[in-house]
C-alpha cells in the first residue's frame, strides 16, 4: 500500500456562486408572497409583491439523504422590479425563503 | 553647388546664457568638464583679459566679478541637436561639422524657395530662436563656414558665385582649418589675413604644412574642394521641455509638468499619426544635477494612456536629485506604424503568461493567490448554485 505523503488534503478553495440568501417572506391567503424584506446587511427594504409571473418546483436527489425540493417563484415588486425567490420545501412551511438568480 | 553652413560660436555657453539671460551682458565665464580651466567666455569677460585655456583661479584674478558657469553636456547636446533639426527641415543632405556647425547642401531648393532670401529665412526661423543662430551661404564649404562666423546673430551673409576670393581677403587665419600650431606658425610669419595666405604660392603651403596646408590654401582662395560627407537625418523624435520659473518640489508638481509636456509632445505634427518606441525623461535639479532615463516600449504606442502610464511610473519611482528646475520629454523611434497582425492564439498566451506572473508576484507578496477563477462544476443543474463555484487560482 502507498504510505500517506502527509500532505493536507485540499479542495482548491472551491466555492459556489449564486449561493441563495435568506429573506423574510409575508404570505397572502392564497400562501403566495405578498410582502418581502430584501436587500444588502444594513440596506434591508420591504418590497410589495404587484403579481407572481411564474411558480415552478425543483425535485432533485430525491433518492439521498438530504434530497432538495423546493418552490420557486418569479415576482414582480413595486417599482417593477423583479425578483425569484423559493422556498424550501424541505424546511419549516413559515421558514425556509431564499432569493436566488436562476 | 551651394552651401549653408548654420553655426552656433561658443555653444556651450550660449545655451547656459539662454537659459539664464540676465548674465548676457556681464563677464562669464564657463568651465571646462575639468572644472578647473576656461572653455569659453563672453566678450565682456575678454575685454577683461579672459581667455581660454588659463585657470579659473588666474580667470577670476583679472576679472573678480566674473560669473563661472559649469558645463551641461546634455544641454548642449540638445541644443546642438536641435540646430541639425533645423538644417534637416530644409535640405535633406546635412552634416554636423562639430556640435553648433552644421552645413546643408541647398541642391536643388531652388523650386521649393524661388524668392531671393526665401531659403535663408527658412533656415533661421527653423533654427532655435533663444541661441545666436548666424548663417552663411556660399559655393564652397569653408567660404560657407567663414561667412556664418562672421555674420551677425540671427541673420544670413550669402557670398556670391565668384566672389568667395574676394570676400575670403580680408577675412582672419584662424578660420582656417589648420591645426593650432600651424596657426601660430602663421601668426610668426606675420601672416594675419586668408589673402596674405592665399597669395602664397601653393607649393609653400603645401611644403609648410603638408597636405592640410593645401586644402587651406584652395579654401583661402575660394576654391575648397571639401565636399559634405551627409548623413541620413531621420526626423522621428519630438521633444519638449520646461523650465519652471520656481524649481518644482513636490513629486505631484513633477507630475504635472511631466504629464503637460507628454500633451505637448503628441500635440506636435510631426508626432500626429505616429507611434513612439522609446521615452527618453530628463530632469536637471536647481543645482545642475541630471536625472535621465530612456524607457524603449514593449510595443510601438500612440495611446496617452500608455504613453503616460510610462511616463507617470518613471517619475513616481525616481529618487530624483533635488528640486526640479527644467523638465525634458522626449519621444523617439517615432514610426508610421499604425496597425500590427497579431497571431490568432499568441496574444492570447501572451495575456495569460502576465497574468500567471502577476498571480505568482501577488502570492509571493502576500502568502496566498488571492485571484480566482469562474469554473463550471454542473452547468446543467436545475439549482443554480450547484452550476459555477469559483476556484483559487494557482498557476
């Protein structure tokens, strides 16, 4: 067998973009986003939802452990601004918002 | 044929009294490059017994006020070139005799300048106009020479076809090109003026000073078989250059001057449309010090802001000798270039080997590499952050 060379192992500093950042999300009856406090740490701003364009669900690894589901939605704001956020199915139903360019 | 010969007497010190004017009128004196003798003085100096050659100390002994100015070669250098710029932009035959002589051969001008004293006012206002700039135009060479020395500054003596002879009489020995101990030889003989020598028979001249003694004779009569021996003049540098009238202390003021002169220079016609291969930066400080650096260009260049990115790192890094009192830029190996092929992969490599050295020069600096690179991990994914991740970038 090859003896260990002692060398630390090293991943290359690999680090994922586009990474999804956490926000508040407020539900409307209907359980769709009415309201959503957004933005940079220290910049935080309250956007009103105008209408949902788009609502979409990603099912992936669903045979592994940690298998991903969640529920995207692609809103328009005030302003006209649009935003996609998701929610992970995985996570607690009042919790689990995140907004992500996809 | 027909020569111009334009001569600057004494340049060396004419460029020291150019930039300082208020000494023009007193005795002065400049230094040799020993610092120890005198190479040239003013007329006010001589009337007051100075002369060439004796020391500075026994200088100062017949004239206590006199002003002794040390020799700036790079000065005198420039000014010299700038008076074969002069000569180039009329003839394109020329020849630098000694630095501030220069003669031209006017062959064929005549189209270009038909008026009477056309040519001669074409030569001057070429000339650099801060120097005593005299000019002669005569058949022969050493007529030429004779009728610029004997000129007065910043005009023209044109000696007529035929009369050279006449003109050269009365004229003194000392312009004739002999060594100093043939002159002194003529001096014993009593003979003072280029028409007693010239009525010499020529076997005497020649058996008293060899063949020299011939060419002196010919010339004396008018009759100078010296031809110009030409050199290519290839106009393909521009400078420019400042004096500020407080020294310049701060390195932002340098800056500033540097960056107004390099405006300048590009503004200049003979730079428009042309790319420049070589900076060449010079600073005199207040007490005569010469800081210079010549900068050749990877690639000929006509952008300002590579041009200035030059200019700008070599005065930010200089240790400069003292407070600035004059300002040089100039730019050089100016080409018609104005397009290149690169290679279809080469430029590409070659931007790539920069930035791995850049990238290795920083991880040196500071430990670790702290650029990185976009790398596709599942560009297919449906999650989006499982698509690129960003790598360190270790070349």
């Amino acid at each position: 067998m090859e003896p260990s060379s002692g060398a630390p192992l090293r991943t290359h500093g690999l680090r994922p973009l586009n990474l999804p950042r956490p926000v508040e999300v407020d539900l409307d009856r209907q359980g769709l986003p009415e309201r959503v406090l957004s933005g940079p740490p220290g910049t935080l701003r309250v956007f009103a939802v105008e209408r949902v364009q788009e609502v979409w669900r990603v099912a992936e690894a669903w045979w592994r452990l940690t298998p991903v589901r969640r529920t995207y939605y692609h809103i328009v704001v005030d302003g006209g601004r649009t935003l996609i956020l998701f929610h992970d199915d995985e996570e607690h139903p009042a919790g689990g918002w995140y907004e992500q360019r996809y | 044929m027909l020569y111009a010969c334009l001569t600057v007497p004494a340049l060396a010190l004419e460029q020291r009294l150019a930039e300082q004017p208020a000494l023009r009128s007193r005795a002065v004196a400049l230094a040799d490059d020993s610092g120890l003798r005198v190479a040239e003085v003013t007329a006010e100096a001589a009337l007051r017994g100075v002369r060439r050659g004796i020391t500075l100390r026994e200088a100062v002994a017949f004239c206590p006020r006199l002003a002794v100015l040390e020799p700036r070669p790079a000065s005198t250098r420039w000014a010299a070139g700038q008076l074969v710029e002069a000569a180039a932009s009329v003839s394109p035959l020329i020849e630098e005799a000694e630095p501030g002589t220069v003669f031209a051969d006017l062959r064929g001008l005549e189209g270009l300048y038909p008026q009477p004293g056309q040519l001669q006012a074409a030569l001057l206002a070429a000339a650099p106009r801060e120097l005593p700039v005299r000019l002669g135009v005569a058949g022969q060479r050493f007529t030429a020479l004779v009728a610029a020395k004997t000129a007065a500054p910043q005009s023209a003596t044109w000696v007529l076809e035929g009369e050279s002879a006449a003109f050269l009489a009365g004229q003194a020995v000392e312009w004739l090109p002999l060594d100093a101990d043939h002159l002194e030889r003529l001096r014993l003989f009593g003979i003072t003026s280029l028409g007693e020598f010239a009525a010499l028979p020529m076997q005497a001249a020649q058996a008293q000073f060899g063949a020299q003694g011939r060419r002196a004779w010919l010339a004396a009569r008018g009759e100078d078989p010296e031809r110009l021996h030409p050199r290519r003049v290839t106009l393909d540098s521009v400078h420019e250059r400042v004096r500020p009238e407080a020294p310049l202390i701060s390195r932002e003021a340098i800056l500033q001057g540097a960056r107004q002169l390099l405006r300048h220079a590009l503004r200049q016609p003979r730079a428009a449309g042309r790319f420049v291969r070589q900076i060449r930066l010079r600073a005199i400080s207040e007490d005569e010090q010469l800081w210079e650096r010549t900068q050749p260009l990877r690639e000929p260049t006509n952008d300002r802001t590579r041009l200035w990115t030059v200019v700008r790192t070599q005065f930010e890094y200089a240790e400069l000798p003292g407070p600035i009192a004059e300002l040089d830029i100039e730019l050089g190996g100016l080409t018609t270039e104005t397009g290149r092929q690169p290679g279809l992969f080469v430029d590409h490599l070659r931007r790539r080997e920069q930035l791995d050295e850049m990238v290795r020069h920083l991880r040196m600096r500071f430990g670790h590499s702290p650029v990185a690179q976009v790398v596709e991990v599942e560009p297919w994914s449906r999650l989006p952050e499982r698509r690129y991740a960003l790598m360190d970038y270790d070349p």
